[in-house]
C-alpha cells in the first residue's frame, strides 16, 4: 500500500496500489500520515520523495472510498475530510523538503499530492487533470495547495473545465518545477535531492515555514517576523556552522 525505503538521507514514500493507479483511499492516506511523522522525527531524513508504483502517480481518490464516505453519514464525511486534509497539509508542512517524483499521470487529489510539495520534478509523459466537477464533486481539499502553485485565475478554469493538460503546461503554470524525458527522471530527482542535501537541515526547516509566515501574516508584521527569525539563525549553532565552513572553505558538517 505504501512502500518506504531509505537511502543516503532521502526518505522514498512510494504509493503502491498500482492495480488501482495508486488510488488515494483512508488507508493509504493514513499510512502516508504515518510515514510523515516518523520522517519528520528521524534526524537522518534530510529529504523526502513521494512517488508512485508502476507507470501512474496518483488516479486520486478511490472512488469506493468515495462511496463509503458518501453513506457514512455527515459527521464521519466530514471527519474523513479533515483527516486527509491534514495529511495534504503535512507534507506542505513537514519540516524536511518534500520532492514528488511525478513518474506518470496525476488525477485530483493525485495532483494536489504533489502541489503540497516543495519541489515537483515530473516525467515529460505525465499528463494531469481536476475531474471532480465531472463526478458531481469539487477538488476542496487540495485547492489552498493548487491554488498556491497555480493562482487563482487559472485555478479557476482548469477546476471547472476538468480538462487534460500535460507536462508541458504543468510546468509552465508552476504546477510543477521540472519536466525530463522518463529515462532521466530518477537522475534528476537524485540531483534535486543532493541539492537540498547541502543546506542546514534547521534553515530549510525555518525557510519552508517563513513562506507560509510571510504569506499568512499581516503586512505591518512581515519586517518583525523576519528579522527576528534572521537574528535567530545567525546566531544559531547551525548558523555559526555554516559561516565558519564558508569562511574556512570547507563543507559544513551536515554537507559531509
């Protein structure tokens, strides 16, 4: 259901129900929590890659899954709700970078997966689509995530047409970061994540969360808010660390 594998600090969630198109259903959802947690407490992940089995991201959500929650009742519906949104948000908010590895087609919550990520590196033959006003539904619990790649406007549109669009446009509306030819999808993602790999694992913590800071903060607080956390870093071990190591041109000790 979910396949973990670690490696040289990068943690590999890999959503395995290939028969399925590595559909979303509460189970899988709940694992993927899981998974979360327990990377976010391991000091030795210093990144995380969420993938899918086979030739398909994500189909999104599990249509039977759909079914249950419809006849659960309205308490249960909405609890269910709540639930798989935090997960959406945990990866938003986890405190390692998150990189998808979009190896092949996305579907609604499929696509909001990966637009919760920090970085999205997709295969050129991925091909993406919001289709749940075709099923009588909205993509409610992805949109804060979509929209925050995409915008509003555009958003908008592709919410409401459910239409098909491929790598291309995905990358040239920010939806995701990087499209390569499938053959140099893992090199590529193995690239990003050695990248991320040289910075303190403190400050990309502290920069994933000064986006959200930012961008949810009163504009009179913004200069408070990022001073203060400047101050703090600079005078952080990690901080000391990483401009003793340039000083001295050496790498810093969690680049080693």
């Amino acid at each position: 259901m979910l396949r973990v594998d670690r490696l040289d600090g990068v943690a590999t969630l890999t959503l395995d129900r290939p028969e399925v198109g590595n559909a979303l259903d509460d189970a899988l959802v709940a694992r993927l929590g899981e998974a979360l947690v327990a990377c976010a407490a391991e000091p030795a992940v210093r990144v995380v890659v969420v993938t899918g089995a086979g030739r398909v991201f994500s189909a999104g959500a599990d249509l039977n899954w759909m079914r249950r929650m419809r006849d659960a009742g309205p308490q249960a519906n909405l609890d269910d709700a709540r639930r798989t949104q935090a997960v959406f948000a945990a990866v938003a908010e986890l405190p390692r970078p998150v990189v998808a590895r979009v190896n092949g087609p996305a579907r609604g919550g499929g696509v909001g997966l990966l637009a919760a990520a920090d970085v999205v590196v997709a295969s050129s033959e991925a091909h993406f689509a919001f289709s749940e006003v075709r099923l009588g539904i909205a993509p409610a619990m992805i949109a804060p995530f979509v929209i925050a790649r995409v915008g509003a406007a555009r958003a908008r549109r592709l919410f409401c047409t459910g239409e098909t669009f491929g790598a291309a446009d995905a990358l040239a509306w920010g939806l995701v970061d990087r499209v390569v030819a499938p053959a140099e999808l893992d090199a590529a993602v193995a690239g990003v994540a050695g990248d991320l790999k040289k910075g303190g694992p403190t400050a990309i913590a502290a920069a994933k969360k000064l986006v959200r800071d930012v961008t949810a903060a009163d504009p009179a607080a913004v200069p408070a808010l990022t001073c203060e956390l400047i101050a703090r870093l600079r005078a952080s071990e990690e901080g000391e660390e990483g401009m003793a190591a340039f000083l001295e041109k050496r790498p810093p000790h969690w680049a080693r």
